[in-house]
C-alpha cells in the first residue's frame, strides 16, 4: 500500500532519531531505563505526530521546495510521487494514530502529543504560520521535537512531569536552537524568491552564525550546572568542535562549503547528546561514575574520529546533512 510507503518517506529519519534520543534522555533521567512496551507506544506517538508535522508543512511550502529540494526523495509531492490528496490523507491518519498511540500511556501523554500536534498547525497553516515568523518558529520547533519528547520519555517512565523543569531540558532546548538556526543556509534561495522572512535573509549570515553561537555558549554554561563535572568536561571537545564548525560555516562561501560546515556540526551535537544519553543510562542502572566516564569517553572517541574522516569526504556530509 502506498500510505505505508509514504509514511517512512515522510518520518525523516536524521530528525526522527533526535526526537528519539530527547525521549530517552527524558526517560533516563527519570529512572533506570528499561525499555518495554510503553516505550514503544511512545515512540510510535511521537514519530506519527512528526510525520503529520512533515506532511502538512510539505502542503504548506510546496513552491518553496520546489526551489529548495527539487530532486529529494524525501519530498514526494516535489518528486511527483504523491499527491496533494495523498499527504493530506497520510498527515490525516498519522495525527489519528499519534493520538491514539499515546493512549496507552495515559492523559498526560495523550496531551503532550495533542500539544505536538496543535504546534505543528500553527507552524505550517495558515492563519498564523509561524515558520514565516524569525523569532517564531525556532520556538515552537524545540518546543515540538524537545521539550514535548523528553516529557513524553518521563511519562514513558511513569515519572513526573515536574521534573521536565530542569537545568537539562533548557539546555537541550538551547543546543536545538544553535542547530536549527542554520537550516535557513539549505533553503535560502527559494526562501528569499518566495518573500519567506528567515533570520539569514533578514539580517544576513554574520548574526544567524552569532545567534547559533550564542545558544551554544548558553548551552554549555547550562550543561555545566545541571551534569556531573565530568560529563560536563567530557563533552567539552564537543562544544569546541561545534565551535570551530560555526567559524567554518561563517567564512566559508555560499553552496557546499556552507553545507559541509553545517553537517559535520550537526553530527557532532549528535555526539554530544549520545554522551550525555549514555551517562544517564549507566548512572541510572548504578554504575560507577568511574565506568561511565570510561564509556562516555570512548564513545566520543569514536564519534570524534568518524567526525574527522566524514570531513575527509564532503560530499557524504552534503549527503547526511539534506537527509
């Protein structure tokens, strides 16, 4: 069947698997993390919210992407492999399935998810639109793939949701901002051939760069007061890479060298959450602090490594970064 098909088209997997990563750290800090049943349906609501989120905002900016993506199999209505009718068909069943998906985890999450939902109306439709709004729409997109997923993993964890007010959660919040600041580089020409207001077209690359930088360096004095002092050394290399990645990207010139920049700092803000993701995980199932650095450290090792030979080959960073 071809709704199927389109839904795995639609849950875009590179962001699916971040929203996945919040829910988790919600889910960890809360309590030992034993994945069952709950977490399944969790995981089921929050990735059918976000395919009803994709589906409508591609109805929303069809020209747009016309200019933007023109060859991305990730946008079936530009390819020409789905119709108008059919997205609206899929955004219509997976908004009914998020919600019922939540209904096993009780009100709270059937409210969150609902919460997801609403946000994703008034980002993409009119009357309000608020992807046509600079301040806007970094908001409501770390309210809708942060704040609502880690609340969702503490509900999955049958914890309170009081505890979604933390140091942690405003940090996340922070780090999605310095990402999602930067998606206005990809999109900028049909942004601009459409009047889309973007804070790159508005005022130009040396602030969005600053602004990101910004919500990074907040991020990292949050990060200090709400982990472990050696976590929070732990994913220093991190911080500074990223870093060093927005120095690139505000040097580097318009096209792939802009592209190259973004996507190697965006996998290593990946390295950072999977870190701060697995610490929670062994702190929860009572391990040392000694053997959680001991994992933590190897596995940003590793990330850092696979971030220095993704460099070596630009072209697979372009690749990840459009996925």
């Amino acid at each position: 069947m071809k709704l199927p098909r389109l839904y795995v088209v639609m849950l875009r997997y590179r962001v699916a698997a971040m929203v996945a990563i919040f829910m988790l750290l919600g889910a960890a800090r809360e309590a030992r993390l034993e994945l069952g049943l709950r977490y399944v349906w969790a995981a089921l609501a929050l990735a059918s919210s976000y395919v009803a989120a994709t589906a409508l905002n591609d109805l929303a900016d069809e020209e747009i992407d016309r200019v933007n993506h023109p060859r991305d199999a990730g946008r079936p209505l530009v390819e020409g492999t789905a119709s108008r009718t059919e997205l609206l068909v899929l955004h219509v069943a997976a908004l009914v399935l998020a919600l019922l998906a939540a209904v096993p985890l009780g009100w709270r999450a059937v409210a969150l998810i609902g919460g997801a939902l609403v946000i994703s109306q008034v980002y993409s439709a009119w009357p309000v639109r608020l992807s046509y709004r600079v301040a806007g729409a970094p908001v409501a997109l770390g309210l809708a793939y942060v704040v609502i997923p880690y609340s969702v993993g503490i509900v999955a964890a049958r914890g309170s949701l009081r505890h979604a007010q933390s140091s942690l959660i405003v940090a996340l919040f922070l780090l999605f901002t310095a990402r999602i600041a930067l998606k206005d580089f990809r999109d900028r020409e049909g942004d601009a051939r459409y009047g889309k207001p973007t804070l790159l077209l508005r005022f130009g690359k040396g602030v969005t760069c600053g602004t990101s930088l910004a919500a990074l360096v907040a991020a990292d004095v949050v990060l200090a007061l709400a982990l472990d002092v050696r976590l929070v050394l732990l994913v220093q290399p991190f911080v500074a890479a990223i870093a060093w990645m927005l120095r690139r990207l505000w040097v580097a010139g318009e096209g792939r060298s802009e592209q190259v920049a973004i996507g190697l700092g965006a996998r290593l803000g990946n390295g950072l959450l999977l870190c701060v993701l697995a610490w929670s995980i062994l702190a929860g199932s009572g391990a040392s602090p000694g053997e959680a650095l001991a994992l933590g450290s190897a596995l940003a090792a590793a990330f850092l490594v696979s971030v220095a030979a993704l460099a070596a080959e630009p072209q697979q960073v372009i690749i990840g970064y459009k996925g």
